[in-house]
C-alpha cells in the first residue's frame, strides 16, 4: 500500500498540439479508492497509464510512496492493472491465470497454490479454479482479472473501465463487489470510467477532467452538492443538472414567460459582476410537477417511467427561445405527452454559474 502523488503531470502525444494531460495535481491517501472520470478524449486512461508506466511523463513528476516514478520501469512499480478486456490467456485454467505473474517471478508452487487460493475465496472462483476462461461468463473472467492482480499484493490497482463489456446489471453487481473487496483489502486503487454513476458510487474522491485539465477532485458528495462549473454541474448527476443561459430581472430569472425566483444577495452578487445573463443550474429532483399555470409554465415532451420515480422532460416557452428542464416526480407520474403542467422549485439549492467562464458563482 502507498500514497499517490501527481504532481504538475503531464503528457502529450507525438504530433498533438495539445497536451493528452496538463499539469495534472492529485494528492491520493493510501488506501483510498480514487475515480478518474470524464468524457471520451479527456485524459483519464493516460492519467492511469502515465501512472503505470505504460506512458511517458513528459512534465512533472508521479511519486508513490513518495518515490518519483519518472524513468522507473513499469515491472519496478509493483502495480497490478485491470484491463477492460480481461487479458487472459485462453489455454490455461482460471488457477493458471491467477498464479501466472508469481510463477514468472520465481514464487514456489506451493506459495502460489495457497495465494491463488486466497484470492479464489474472496472473489468466490473456488469452483471454477480448473476451468478454462471460455467456460466462464463475463462477470467471473472479470473477477479472474481481479484475482490475478490480488494475489501479486501490489501496492496500488490501476483499473481502466473494467466494467464495460458487461451488461447493465452485471456491472451493477460487479462494482458493487470491487468496492467491497477494495475496502477489505486497504490497497490504493485508481479506477478509470467514463460511467459518471460509477464514479459517484465507487469512489472514496473522484476526479472530473475535461480536455487532459482536471476539473475538480472532491467526495461524490461534494460534487453533486456544490461544483465548482458549469461542467462538472452537466456532467455529474443522472439525468443530468438542467442549465440554463438566461436573462437577469428584477426578481429573479426570466425562463420563457415566467420568472424562476432568486434571494436578493445573490441577485446583488450579479449585479456586481456585471452580468445581465447567468446559467442557473437546478437538478431534475429540484423540480416539482404541479397544476398549469402555477410557477413556470411547461409542456410535456416525454415521460420515462422507471417504477419507483419517473422523469418529465418539458420546454418552458416557444420557438427559439424554448428552455428544456427535466423534472422527477416520485412513482407514477401525474402527466402524460403534451399535457402542460406548472413547475416549481422546491428549497434545494439553485446554482448560478457565469456564462463567460463557466465558474460558480457564490456558495
């Protein structure tokens, strides 16, 4: 086990004209699970890599364990990866597999026999230590992959979007079961996804990049709670925070005809800013649906029933200056497609984010 240290990290490819990573700084406890998250193309897979030693830091330094890993070799890092596509080989037995890197090192057949039994045990493989990985279903090869990487006690995991060969509710039971047994076992993990509700129920913090800048690293909690841009606020959250560009008033904010309410403070605030636009976020929870004609005016677009919440996706005004907002109705909900209801904003937090740069404004 060791603590992680990216400090001012970067990376660009050959023949890029922008760095792939820019001056990435991430301080990771020992023993804490970390979530690099982000859209396709935003630097996390070659975060993780550059960790690994299967990328070049062209800038900066990655320690673990205080010790600066720049020149040392990926084999003298003492990291265990976890591939999205299991990496194992198909002639040997899921024994095999797991005890493969410690035969390579030299490690006695009995030592190794007992490790690859550990290991069977905690992901629940006793049964299937003969089998061959074709005979193994998606979720077990995954947590074959897992058990190889365990019984090399290493003292970081680096995980890159292990999950997303499976199906939907294999991946639900399969993070469910990574985060356990990282828990049990207290080893540093980096885990890569582009699952933004992976991030959110895996990791201890989780770091949001956007174009190989980080965003903002903090708990699960804090980033739905309180981003720190308009970015983060998009992207976090499923379905994701309604924002919108709209124009100041004298009370509030003009969304179509109506007047979304905002404390006089804050109005202020804006005033001092200059702006006579800002981008109001509201998460889809913060909506409330009731009768047309109360609170802003919406008609319905579509309505997704899930059992034990629904979603209503509405547009407030006409045109080209129609708004989108979503709002979630506990159970069944009480409209249908182009029924027009009445939208009200229940006493969760409202953000406002400067339309210029993005950034938050206030608390």
């Amino acid at each position: 086990m060791a603590s992680i240290t990216y400090d001012q990290a970067c990376c660009v490819y050959p023949g890029a004209d922008k760095l792939a990573v820019d001056q990435l700084n991430l301080d990771i406890e020992d023993g804490e699970f970390i979530v690099l998250v982000g859209p396709s193309g935003s630097g996390k897979s070659t975060a993780l890599r550059m960790l690994a030693g299967l990328e070049e830091i062209d800038s900066g330094q990655i320690r673990i364990g205080g010790q600066n890993m720049v020149g040392v070799a990926p084999k003298d890092r003492d990291i265990a990866m976890v591939f999205q596509n299991y990496a194992l080989y198909p002639n040997k037995t899921v024994g095999e597999n797991m005890g493969f890197a410690l035969k390579m090192r030299g490690v006695p057949a009995e030592e190794r026999k007992q490790k690859v039994a550990e290991a069977a045990r905690l992901l629940d493989l006793t049964d299937y230590l003969d089998r061959k990985p074709a005979k193994l279903s998606g979720g077990q090869r995954q947590r074959v992959a897992m058990g190889r990487a365990i019984v090399r006690e290493p003292q970081v995991f680096c995980m890159d979007e292990p999950l997303s060969n499976l199906d939907a509710k294999l991946r639900v039971q399969t993070r469910t079961q990574i985060a356990a047994l990282q828990r049990r076992l207290g080893t540093t993990t980096v885990y890569v996804t582009h699952d933004q509700v992976e991030a959110m129920t895996m990791g201890d913090r989780v770091a949001v990049l956007k174009n190989g800048v980080l965003q903002q690293f903090s708990t699960p909690t804090e980033l739905y709670d309180k981003p720190v841009n308009a970015f983060v606020a998009g992207f976090i959250g499923s379905p994701a925070m309604n924002l919108v560009t709209a124009p100041i008033t004298a009370d509030g904010v003009q969304l179509g005809s109506s007047t979304l309410k905002i404390e006089r403070e804050r109005l202020d605030a804006l005033g001092k800013l200059g702006l006579d636009t800002v981008t109001v976020g509201i998460r889809p929870e913060q909506l409330e649906l009731g009768t047309a004609g109360e609170g802003l005016s919406a008609v319905v677009d579509l309505v997704e029933e899930l059992g034990s919440e629904s979603y209503v996706y509405t547009h407030v005004g006409t045109g080209e200056h129609a708004i989108n907002l979503v709002a979630r109705a506990p159970g069944r909900a009480p409209a249908r497609l182009a029924d027009s209801v009445g939208l009200h904003a229940t006493s969760g937090p409202i953000h406002l984010f400067d339309p210029r740069t993005g950034e938050r404004i206030g608390n």
